[in-house]
C-alpha cells in the first residue's frame, strides 16, 4: 500500500509542480512525463504482486465528508486493473513528451501535464477506493480531468463540440450512479464492505450496467466514444480507450460483487448488450474513413467482446456449470488486459501517422510501411492481436470465451441457457470475421501500396521516443499470445472473488482452461519457428536466381498510377453495402455526364446511427421543452421576488392544509 | 505436448494435391477431354518452387511474407487434424478453435499482401475474400458447435471419433445438416463454383485467384500448395462426419476416408460441370443459408 501511496503523491505533486514551473520551457513537460513514469513503475509492483496472488491490504484513514472515509482496499480485482493503468500512463506519457513538442510555444503544455497526472491518480482512486463518496469523486475527477485533455485543441469546433458530448454523456453515467449507491447505502454506511444488497438486486444491476455502461461504451451508450478518442492527443486517446473506459467494466465487476447470487438474465442481458456493441461496433469501425474514429468504434467491439464474456460466464455461473463460468469470466478479464495492450498500441501509432502526414484519412495514405517502418510493423502487431489472430494476445482471450460457449453448449444440454452460448459462438465468429476485415482495411490502405497524395509520400518516421512505447506494447502483445497460460493460471483468487465459487472449483476450471492456453502458446511457438525457417528456406533459394522488378501487373495496363488504387471505402463496400440497414451510411454522388464527361464525385459518411435517430431527436426535444420555461427567467428583480413570494404562500398553504 | 501420430499430417502433406487434380480430371471426363495428368499438381508446385521471382515495384517485405505465414499456418493447423483412426499430433479442449483463426491468420496475410501490390483487381479479390470469410466463419463455427453438442466432446479428435453409424441412426437430421452446412463453408473456403470460379480468365470476377494475381516463383508454389493443404482439412471434417468408419482397424479407415476424398472430389468436380457460377452479390445469401442450416441442426 505504501508504494501506491507513493505513487498517488508523485502523481500529485507533478501535477502542481508542471502547473508551478509552467512558465520553464521544458520544466512542465520533464515534471509531468518525468512524475507519471515514476509513480507509475511505483505503483505497478504491489499491484502485480497483489494481482498474481499475494494477500490483499487496505488502508483506511477517517475523512470530514459526511459518509466519506478514506478507505482504500487492493484486491485482485482492483489489482488486476491496476496493472495496465500503471503501464499505459508509463507509455503513454513517454510518447505524450515527445508527441506535445509540436505544440510548445503554441499552447500551453503545463495544464495538458496537470491533468494527465490528475486522470491517472483518479483512476488509480477510482479502483482503488472502497467507500462510495470517494469512489464517485475520484469517478467525477477521472471524467474532468479527461475531459479537459480531449478539449487540448479547443480552438477546433469540432474538438470544442467532442469535449461537449462526452461531458454530457459522463454525467447522465454518473446521475445512475448516485442512484445506484443511494440505494445500495441505504442502510447508513456508504464503505463497500458494509453495502445493502438485500432487495431488488436486479434493479441495482441495471443502474450499474447504464451508469458503468456509459463510461464503458456499450451501445447505444457509446456514443461519446468516436467523438472524444479522436478529438483527443494520441497519447489521451490511448490512455482513455485502453484503461479508462475499463473502469467501467471494474465497476459492473465490482458491483457484481456485492449483488449476491448471479441471476441467469443478467447473464442474457450482458450477452444480448455484448453481441450488440461487438457486431455494431466493428461495422461502423468498418464504414469510417478517419483512422482514429475507427479505433474508437473498435473499442466499442472489444467492450462488446469483454461484455460477452461476462454474459457467458454470469450464464454458466446461474447454470450451475463452473467451468463455463471461470472460462467466461477469465477470457473477459483477460481480455481486458490484452485490449489494454493493443488498443493502446494502435492509437499511439496513429498519433505517429497523423504526427508524419497531417492526415488521419486513410484514403490520403498508402506506401507508409516504407517510410514509417518502426510504426508499420508495429501497427501490424497490433492489427492481427486485435483481430484475434494467433499466435498474439486477443486470441487468447477470445479463446477462452469460445471455450466457455462450446462447453456451456455441450453441457447445459436440455436447458435454455445453451441459446446465449450459441448466440455467443455465432455472433462471437461473425465479429472476429468482421474485425479482420476492419483492419486489413486499417493496414493494408494506410500502410500498403503506393501513397496516395503528396502527405504521405513525403512522410517520415517519428522520433525513437515516439516508436518505443509502441515496441513496449506490441512485445507485451507477443509475450502474452504465448505465455498467457500463465496469467491464465494466476487469476484463481480474482476469479473466485468475483464468481464467488470456491476457489478449488476455481482452480480446477482454471488449471483446464490454462492447459488448452498453454497448448495454444507452444503451437504459436511452433508457428512463428516454421515462419522463420520457411522464410530461411526462401531466401536461400531466391539467393542464387533471378529476382526482377517490374510494375503491379494490372491486366495488360502498364502505367498503374497510385489513384488507381483500392481505397478503403472500396474495400469496406461489400460489406457496408450489405448492412446498410444498421449502418445508414449516406452517399453524396455527382455521376459523370455525357460523352466527355468533367467533373465526378463521390462521397460517403457514415454518421453514428445512434447519435443521429436515437440522442439528437430525444435531446432536442427536451431542449425544446426547457425553451418553454424560458419566459420565466426575465431578468427583472420584480419577478424574483413575485417567485420568492408565491413560493413562500405555496409552502404556507402546504403547511396548514 | 506432442502426444499423437504424425501419419495424419504426412498424408496431408503427400495427397492433397492429388484431391485438386481429382477435381481436375472429373471435371476434364465431363467436359469430354482427357485432362492433364494426376500429378500435374505437383509438378506445378515444383516447377514453381524452382524458378526466380518478380516482385512488383509497389511491395514491400509484406507482400513477400504474406505466403510464408498462409503456408505455416495451415501447417500448423494441420497438426491438429485427425484423419481415419490416427491421433492428430496435438489435441485439447477447443483446438477446432484454433484452427479457424490459424486459417484467418493465412487470410489476414494473403489480405494485407494482395493490398500490398495497389493493383484494384487485388484490392477487389481481397474485399470479396473478407466479406465472405466474415459469412463463413459463423456458418463454419455453427456447425462446429452442432457437432460438439451432438458429441457432447471439446476437441476435434473425439468429436470425430465419437461420430458413428450409431450417431447416425438417431440424429440423422443433425448430422445432415450439419453436413450441408459444412459442404457449403468448404465451397466457399476453397474457392469452387458457386462461390468463385478458379478457371476463370477475367480477373474481375475472381476472388481467391486474383488476390494472388502478382505472386510468382516460390512464393506461388508456397500458395498453391497452400490451397491444397487448406481443402485437404476441410475435407477430412466433411468426410469425418459423412463416412464415420470405426471399424478397429485404423488402416482400413483411414483407406475409407481416402476413398471418401476421393468421392468428394469427384462430387465437387460434377457440380463444377453442373452449374455456374453465382452472382458475387448472391454469396452471402448462399452462407446465410449454411448459417441456418447448422442453427437448425443445433435447434434439432
């Protein structure tokens, strides 16, 4: 605990010191980036410590506020999440040092330090905290600070207008949340330990599964999501889709703790939300243009992925099938980490393609693997972990919760609760089908080819600090694709304090589960050995023969120009085209005309369906109906005080009646 | 880890060419010509092996790995696969898993490459190869799960094993659906009429050929020979469930199962005789109707 608390004061102090010393040059810069990375490796050694079985600590120290207490408790749970917190504020503020030099002299760096100081210590908080007044002010902390570094280019309308959606969407979360932990403390303390779950759990699950919900991003909540994550820096963005919406996944996961014995349609409600988020996420990541709002709808699947597992585990869990359970669960958790990985990876490589091009339009781009190699092959890394692909992490996790849907559908055999396990399998097949095809199209436009405008062909490759956070993560993502079976192994004490089944139960699923892992993690071994000798293979019979080039071979034509190329639209058509019932992507066609035709167009948007017919009608009717109340406000002293009187009579009459 | 034969794998190695040039020859008797010779395949594979390369000034070290992957890949995948009584070289719970995304691995890589050349004829075959890939995949996993259920096994060694004349007789309606389902996903996966035709000589209407239109050399030989390792496997699943012969003699199984490629490579030539190919904009609905018919079986 005393390193964590360590880390919470270097977060702290950095913060004030990067505000103190704003005025030095690079002082803000090296105090913020330079406190972040210490109170980070700090804070990430009792974390791993606690998160790979050592025994939980807690600290409490008595507070002022009113039902507040400054009650910290590190669990496995909150362990767990700890962990990639700790590494992606490391990273992330290794990359931000370089990545904000652009702007020094431009804007003010210091408050962009203050509050990336202020995120990290709240979400550290956020997990940590084990009384409710603490835990909504570090929440409310967590939504300001990153409120304040998505709206870093506030000059743009578009940023200004970011900032204002996920401001409001972060606080209709929040007002569930009060709720949830009013009735939860109703019984007069507001310390976790000492919460009321006796009646109407199921009400409690569904104001967590919003209020969590939003901050997550399950649809049709999401909806901040592709607004905020590429208005943000790169680095933010990283920060924010890789470990700060999971802590709304902490809070579902610790809520569930609390609920007493799971009951099988919150199950059905996660998978049903889960299949969802993933199929809808990772079509409209599909039909965007912008790199960094396809990353952002990508988080959205993943969430999804994570939501699912849960559901199938929640299911199993109901069912009385431990092992359906464990597996659900351990893939979800899992792939919360592995999300972390290489979700955290791609955003800050496409912080380096805009940084290199000015762009983040993946139809302006093209050819960058040649001149971007370091981003390119770990943008690659990247692209097949989060498509699921062996031998790297999301396989891993994805497997797991395969795992758990075919043991659940072979198992829980006359039952209903097969539907949700087979529903999962499906559903789970068609995102991993989609995803591949999402970031083929990511990759294969952005970074393959010919380049397709003079920004990309006069891009090059960032600076070392730049590319090394990147080489951290993707080597995390390798690393954890082989040797996850031993991370598999550890979770026991985590998973049996959220399933509350005993641990030798757990144990036993886990130790199954991890021995199909490790059998995954020695085939991938085996894969990448035979890549390399097959490529050995190849060279070394290349060597001695005739290797020539010559142009792309486009059917007889031999002047192929780089606007000839697919684009990503293109690519993305079939697809679109066949779900454009979910998607409604709009067209803007100007189709050539006559014999000698001038001038053509085309051009596609696709909005998010939800913002547009769901959010914006309903919001601009209750602003409608606000606009109605407008007469009352009139500014003069007279009718405040006609107000102040009919009030005052109202509450008279009330009295004596 | 290694626990089973590695006689499965071998075959596989060894024959699955010859199931292409099966195909070949049916479809040569049906169109009344003689066809190339049985063991034209390999000489493709070898001739290829030996020549030089063109690369494309476009490429890069991706195009160039995209077939050494698709190859070690389906290798991989293929240490998992029973065939006619032999333990595959590795089994556990969930392997089947494992070998569909080993294969979207070779897909994401002959993908990324084919878009490394910035020809549109290769963009158009890999946009074609996702979306039906993204179709495939659930009909495909669907089925798996039918088999699984109806076993009540995780792995694909006992799921196979436990497929018998018995399972036959009282879930004959399962079975065959699943059958169907999984007939389909192996059209699609392989690139045969209806889905895609690999004869054809207009690089507009292909799919899986025109993705690989800028490949040559070893890299080829690595692809072609690739393909055959890739319908060798699903081949093996379909006759598995179709021709269930335990009948204690592991030889003469695995000589049924043999006998049973050869059958469905027959079959596959006859229906390349038989009909066209459909309408690109039609195969999605062609693996709608897989998915539904293995969630039928597993409604069943």
């Amino acid at each position: 605990m005393t390193a964590l608390l360590i880390a919470l004061l270097l977060f702290g102090a950095s913060a004030v010191g990067s505000l103190i010393f704003a005025q030095r040059g690079r002082w803000p810069t090296f105090l913020g980036a330079g406190g972040l990375i210490l109170g980070s490796l700090c804070g990430i050694i009792p974390a791993t410590q606690v998160a790979l079985g050592a025994p939980p600590q807690s600290l409490r120290i008595a507070w002022d506020v009113p039902y507040g207490s400054l009650y910290l408790h590190l669990d496995a749970l909150a362990a767990f999440f700890l962990v990639p917190i700790f590494l992606l504020c490391a990273v992330a503020a290794l990359y931000g040092a370089e990545y904000l030099e652009e702007y020094r002299g431009k804007k003010a760096l210091a408050p962009s330090w203050f509050f990336m100081n202020v995120l990290a210590a709240s979400m550290v908080v956020v997990v940590l905290a084990h009384n409710a007044v603490l835990f909504l002010m570090a929440w409310e902390a967590m939504a300001l600070s990153s409120f304040f570094l998505v709206t870093f280019e506030d000059e743009k309308e578009s940023t200004r207008r970011a900032g204002w959606i996920y401001l409001v969407a972060s606080h209709i979360g929040a007002a569930f949340l009060l709720a949830l932990f009013v009735l939860l403390g109703r019984h007069g303390s507001l310390d976790f330990d000492h919460f009321d779950s006796s009646a109407g759990a199921g009400v409690l699950f569904l104001l967590a599964l919003v209020g969590f919900g939003t901050k997550a991003g399950f649809v049709p909540l999401h909806v901040w999501l592709p607004e905020a994550h590429p208005a943000a820096p790169s680095h933010v963005s990283a920060v924010m889709s890789a470990v700060m919406i999971k802590t709304g996944i902490y809070g579902l996961l610790r809520i569930l703790t609390f609920l007493g014995p799971a009951q099988a349609w919150w199950g059905w409600t996660l998978c049903v939300v889960g299949l969802t988020s993933g199929v809808l996420g990772v079509l409209l990541a599909l039909a965007q243009h912008d790199l960094k709002r396809l990353l952002a709808y990508s988080s959205v699947e993943n969430i999804g992925i994570v939501a699912l597992g849960l559901g199938v585990g929640i299911v199993g869990l109901s069912a009385g099938a431990p092992f359906v359970a464990v597996a659900g669960f351990a893939g979800a958790l899992l792939h919360v980490l592995n999300h972390a990985l290489f979700k955290g990876l791609l955003f800050l490589d496409a912080g380096n393609v805009a940084h290199a091009t000015h762009t983040r339009e993946i139809d302006h781009l093209g050819g960058l693997i040649r001149r971007m190699p370091g981003t390119g092959v770990t943008f690659l890394i990247g692209a097949a972990a989060i498509s699921g692909l062996p031998p790297l992490n999301g396989f891993v996790s994805e497997f797991l919760i395969y795992l758990a849907g075919f043991k659940g559908a072979a198992a829980l055999d006359a039952s209903s609760s097969s539907v949700p396990m087979l529903a999962a399998i499906a559903g789970f097949a068609l995102i991993g089908g989609l995803a591949v095809a999402c970031f083929t199209k990511a990759f294969g436009i952005a970074f393959l080819g010919h380049p397709r405008t003079e920004h990309a062909a006069q891009a090059h490759e960032v600076e070392f600090a730049m590319l090394a956070p990147g080489f951290i993560l993707a080597a995390g993502c390798v690393l954890m694709g082989l040797f996850g079976c031993y991370v598999v192994r550890s979770m026991g004490p985590l998973i049996s304090n959220v399933t509350h089944l005993p641990p030798i139960q757990v144990a036993q699923a886990l130790a199954n589960a991890a021995g199909s892992v490790a059998e995954v993690g020695f085939l991938g071994a085996m894969l990448i050995g035979l890549v390399v000798v097959l490529s050995l293979a190849r060279a070394a019979a290349l060597a001695r023969r005739r290797v020539a080039t010559a142009v792309t071979w486009d059917c007889g034509y031999a002047r192929p120009a780089s606007r000839m190329q697919y684009t990503a639209s293109s690519f993305a058509q079939p697809l679109t085209e066949t779900f454009a019932m979910l998607l409604r992507t709009r067209k803007v066609v100007t189709a050539p005309r006559g014999l000698f035709p001038q001038h053509a167009e085309f051009h596609t948007r696709t909005d998010d369906p939800y913002q547009r017919y769901l959010f914006r009608p309903v919001f601009h009717a209750v602003g409608r109906g606000m606009a109605s109340l407008r007469p009352l406000q009139q500014g003069k002293v007279q009718f405040y005080v006609l107000y102040i009187a009919i009030t005052l009579l109202a509450l008279l009459l009330w009295q004596l009646a | 880890m290694i626990s089973g034969s590695l006689f499965p794998l071998i075959l596989a190695a060894a024959l699955a060419p010859l199931m292409q040039s099966v195909i070949v020859r049916s479809k040569s008797v049906m169109a009344g010509r003689v066809g190339p010779p049985l063991l034209q395949p390999y000489r493709d594979v070898w001739k290829l092996a030996r020549k030089g390369a063109v690369y494309s000034n476009a490429t890069s070290w991706i195009f160039q790995m995209g077939p050494t992957i698709g190859l070690a890949s389906l290798l991989v995948a293929l240490t998992l696969l029973p065939f006619g009584g032999f333990a595959p070289l590795s089994a556990f719970s969930g392997d089947f898993v494992l070998i569909v995304y080993l294969m979207a691995l070779g897909r994401f890589f002959t993908v990324v490459a084919a878009l490394d050349t910035g020809s549109s004829f290769e963009g158009m075959g890999a946009s074609r190869e996702v979306t039906f890939a993204a179709f495939a995949e659930p009909a495909f996993f669907l089925a798996l799960a039918a088999l699984v259920r109806q076993t009540g096994y995780l792995s694909l060694n006992p799921v196979l094993a436990a497929v018998s004349t018995a399972t036959w007789t009282h879930a004959a309606p399962t079975l065959g659906l699943t059958l169907a389902a999984l007939i389909i996903v192996f059209l699609a996966e392989n690139a045969r009429i209806p889905v895609d035709d690999p004869t054809t000589h207009l690089e507009l209407t292909m799919i899986h050929e025109v993705m690989v239109l800028d490949h040559s050399g070893p890299d080829f030989a690595m692809i072609e020979y690739g393909a055959a390792l890739k319908m060798w496997l699903f081949a093996t699943i379909i006759v598995s469930v179709a021709v269930p012969c335990h009948s204690g003699n592991r030889w003469l199984d695995t000589g049924a199962a043999l006998l049973a490629i050869l059958v469905l490579g027959v079959a596959t030539g006859l229906l390349e005789s038989s009909m066209a190919r459909l309408r690109l904009l039609r195969v999605p609905q062609l693996l709608l109707v897989a998915i539904v018919l293995a969630a039928l079986a597993l409604a069943l």
